[in-house]
C-alpha cells in the first residue's frame, strides 16, 4: 500500500503553488475593493487601487528590462511608494531592498554596489546624502525620485523622472507572475555594520508568506484592523506587516515622522488598533505634552522588541489604552519570530511576578520550527532549568536564505543545522527562553559573567530613568567593570551616586556599575541602542 501514495498523485498546478505573500493583495483587492487600504495625511487608496498601483509599478520596472533577481532599491520614508514597492517590485519578479534612510553615504554606496542595484527609487528629502553615495558608487542605477505631495518641498530632485509619473506608465491590468519557486528571493536587508561592511540578509517568498501569517496569531490581529507605521518599514522589511496587513484586508496608515502630535492624533482620528516598534516608541507615546493626548475609545495592540518594557512602561502603557506584547527575532529571521505568549493565569500573579514573566522573549512563532538554548561548542541542548547559558538558535521556514554573496558567513550562521543568533539566553522549564546578552556584551569582571541586561533591569526600574545601557569598561584590578548610560525622563533628576545606591539594593555588589553617565542614548533609526558607540565613549 505505501507504493500506492507514491504513484499518480504528482505535484501539478492545480494542486501545488508556490507560497507568496503577493497574492494577499490580489486577493484583498477581490474582496474588499473599495475598502481603505493606505492612507497618508489627507489621502487614501482603496484596495482595488492600492492592486493598481502595484501593478503600474511592476509593469513599469518591467518596461526597463527589470526581471528576475535584479535589485531594486529604494530610499523611502514611511510613505504609499514603500508599500507600492513591497507588492510591485516582486510582482517584476525584481528583489526589493529597502536602504535604511539614517545610513550615511559611504554605507549606501557599499550596499548599491554590493547588491547591484539596477534602479533606485529615492525620496527628495534625502536627494543629498544619495548624490553623495552615487558618486562613490561604482554602480549607477536608474534614479526615479518621489516627491511626497503631502510634504511638499522637501529637498531636490536627481532625475528628470518622478515617481508618480514613472508608474503612470505603468499597465494596471499588468499579468504580473508567481515566483517560479517559493525559494525565489524577494527581498534584500542589510544588517547593521557596526563592524566592517554590513551583511546582505536575502529573504524568500515561502518565509514572507509564513512570516505574515505568524504575524497575525502574534499580534491578535482580526479582520480590517487600522495598523499605524510607527515602525521603520525599511526595517527587516517592517516585520513583514507591508504583506501582513492586506492579508487581513486591513487599512496602513503610513506615519512619516514618528512624533508624538502625529502618533496621538492618528491613534485617535484613525482609531488604530494596532501599531508596532522599539521601546523609544513606547516612550515617545508616554512622554508626550499632555494636550497632545487623547482618550482612546479602543484597545490598540502593541508588539515591541528589543529590551522587555519595565513593569512601569508597562503599567502606564495599560492605562493609555495600550496592551503590550513583548516579541524578538533578527533581520535574519524576519523580524520577530519568538512571542511571549501570555497565558491567563499569569493575571493572577502580583506586579513583581508579572513583571518576571513579561521579561522573558517567549516562545516560538507558529511558522518557526524549532527555538532552543545550545551550547555552540557541543551543539547540545541545554538544560531547561532557567540558569544553564547557551546561544539562542533558530530552526526553520522564516529563517533568511542566506548572506548575499558571503558564502562564509553564510556557512558559520548556518552551521550545525541551526541559525546562530549571537543572543546569549536561558531556556525556561516551561519552554520559555529568556535572553542574558549578546555575546560580545557579556561583562566579565574578575573572572564572574556579568550580564548587561540584568545590570539594565534594575536601572530601567529606577523611576526617573527613560532609558539605560550597560557596556564594560576596562579596569586595572578586575579586567572589566560595569559601566552605565543612563537617559533620565523629561523633568527627571538623579545623582550617580543615587543610582549606584539603587542598583545595590538589587544586585550583588560585583554587578554594580562603578561608572555612572547621564547622556541621551545614541540609537539606530528603529530605536535600538548602539552599544559599539558607548563602549568608545566607555574607554574615554
């Protein structure tokens, strides 16, 4: 009998298509034609126009010659084109990388090269630092500019060819394909170089697709939910939620500069539901002027990664109208791809206890595999007792498909069989992992690891604290000690010798920073601390 199910029951197309996350547009655009799709200030794209536009794009790359595997970058804002390019430059069968719009110009020539960017879409607002990078660049791709109407005068052009005219010329009926193989690439995104040339993270369609379905378990997202782009949508392709969104048939409202006027009057005018990003989102929402402020009639849900929200944000968070879910991944695994899955009887645990439970990054995603805590010299599972340190690894169908054109890399991420993240963490004894550090953070002072992110707990717990960081500074006696920045909240005072006393209320004295600095933390354009800048600021 086993022969049985070998024989005539062959893939065909009729009952085997790749998995894209092209077609939630399509679909989307069937069923909820008139349905607001993207909105942007005082404009707003129904589906069936948000499908057109996308096809315009594609047929108009096409009409260039762009097909499969060229890259197509762009250097864009918050803004419709982003989501455009998401849908239109694969439906060319082109590789979408999406350049992040902080980088300075010699970065952005190293990635137009690397990825050998045929055209590049750029907004006028960053016309300078471009013209810049083109001309280090050995490249020198096609230049369509977008103007952004809703922001009007913003920097110069580079090109004789507007965005909004270059897919005008486009076929809205355009016969866009599937990928010939779910493994196609369909997106580019480089990962931070904060040591040499940043690496090239290739994503392929079948972990988009699955990526964007875990997506909505993870966020508890129903039907037509208003999402708000607080979140870079250059970053790790915004989690996925450009192709998440649509599959939902929900409305993106685009947010071009994340300040707090605009997050609270979109939150209110546009009833949000559900928004994402780091911390310093959280904080610019919190910390906003009081008559910027609403009262929200619904819920909004609320994914952050990075470090755990304090049981304060998070307390202040909950009466703003806000659930929080703590989420983790990395560019190499689509975003986030491990959730804390909260479970209802935690709610009967008191504050504290609350507060252990929420620090922990969680669980996996329903479309990742396997999440473990190894040893990455036996490759052996560690013990699930909550203490025994090992690497976070990653197993499955949302993990990247590899580093552009780095074999090497490719291979050491890869090896063994798993994705090694660099995280340093802890396996839980209910399956919950629990992040101790990267790697290279872990501070080791006369011979004890000391992990930053526990020194950082209890500083972020002091109350007149915003945000903190803990980086190792050399030392004479112990080899490395301690060493905290620290970001006070607006109106905010507090001694060194205050927060020292602080954190030996709560830590071993060995664990204490000896080195207190209060200065605004520098950060990434999604919100992440940079690390390799204080530990500079550290030897000074």
């Amino acid at each position: 009998m086993t022969a049985a199910y070998t024989q005539n029951l062959d893939k065909t197309p009729a009952n085997h298509q790749p998995l894209t996350p092209l077609g939630f547009l399509a679909r989307a655009a069937r069923v909820y034609p008139n349905h607001p799709a993207v909105v942007h200030g005082a404009k707003t794209y129904t589906y069936a126009e948000f499908y057109d536009r996308s096809r315009r794009l594609a047929s108009a790359l096409s009409k260039l010659g762009i097909g499969k595997n060229d890259t197509v970058s762009v250097m864009l804002p918050n803004v419709p084109a982003m989501l455009d390019a998401k849908y239109g430059v694969p439906m060319a069968g082109a590789v979408l990388h999406s350049i992040n719009t902080r980088l300075d110009a010699a970065n952005i020539a190293f990635m137009l090269d690397h990825a050998e960017t045929k055209v590049l879409i750029t907004d006028t607002e960053y016309a300078k630092v471009v013209a810049e990078a083109l001309k280090l660049s050995e490249h020198k791709p096609v230049i369509i500019d977008y103007a952004d109407t809703e922001f009007p005068g913003l920097g110069a052009r580079l090109s004789d060819v507007e965005y909004e005219d270059f897919i005008a010329g486009g076929d809205p009926e355009f016969a866009w394909k599937m990928p010939d193989d779910e493994w196609d690439a369909i997106s580019l995104n480089y990962t931070s170089g904060t040591t040499g040339n940043p690496k090239g993270v290739v994503y392929h369609h079948r972990g988009a697709y699955l990526t964007s379905l875990g997506n909505t378990l993870a966020g508890q997202i129903g039907k037509h939910p208003n999402y708000l782009w607080t979140l870079p949508m250059f970053h790790c392709d915004g989690w996925c939620f450009g192709w998440t969104i649509p599959l939902v048939g929900g409305t993106q409202v685009c947010l071009r500069y994340v300040r707090p006027d605009a997050i609270w009057a979109s939150l209110y005018e546009n009833e949000i539901t559900h928004l994402c990003g780091a911390p310093i989102v959280m904080s610019t929402i919190l910390n906003a002027p009081a008559d910027a402020k609403r009262k929200l009639k619904q819920k909004v849900q609320f994914l952050t990664a990075a470090a755990p929200p304090p049981e304060a944000v998070l307390a202040e968070m909950r009466e703003a109208g806000f659930n929080v879910t703590h989420v983790y991944g990395l560019t190499e695994t689509y975003g986030p791809s491990v959730v804390n899955e909260w479970k209802g009887e935690w709610d009967a645990l008191d504050g504290g206890a609350q507060a252990q439970k929420k620090a922990r990054q969680g669980v996996r995603y329903v479309p990742l595999e396997d999440l473990s805590v190894i040893d990455p010299l036996t490759m052996q599972h560690v013990p699930a007792d909550g203490e025994t340190l090992g690497e976070v690894m990653f197993r499955g169908n949302v993990v990247m498909k590899g580093y552009l054109k780095n074999k090497d890399a490719t291979d050491d991420a890869l090896a063994g069989g798993w994705f090694h993240s660099g995280d340093l963490g802890v396996m839980h004894p209910d399956g919950y992992i629990q992040l101790k550090d990267r790697s290279k953070d872990i501070i080791i002072s006369g011979g004890e690891n000391i992990s930053s992110i526990e020194v950082e707990d209890v500083l972020f717990k002091h109350p007149a604290v915003q945000a903190a960081s803990v980086v190792a500074k050399h030392d004479e006696k112990w080899g490395e000690t301690p060493c905290a920045f620290i970001e006070l909240k607006p109106g905010a005072t507090v001694t060194a010798e205050e927060i020292i006393a602080w954190c030996r209320q709560h830590l071993a004295a060995y664990k204490c920073p000896r080195h207190v600095v209060f200065n605004e933390l520098p950060k990434t354009s999604t919100g992440k601390i940079q690390k390799y800048i204080l530990r500079e600021m550290a030897k000074s």
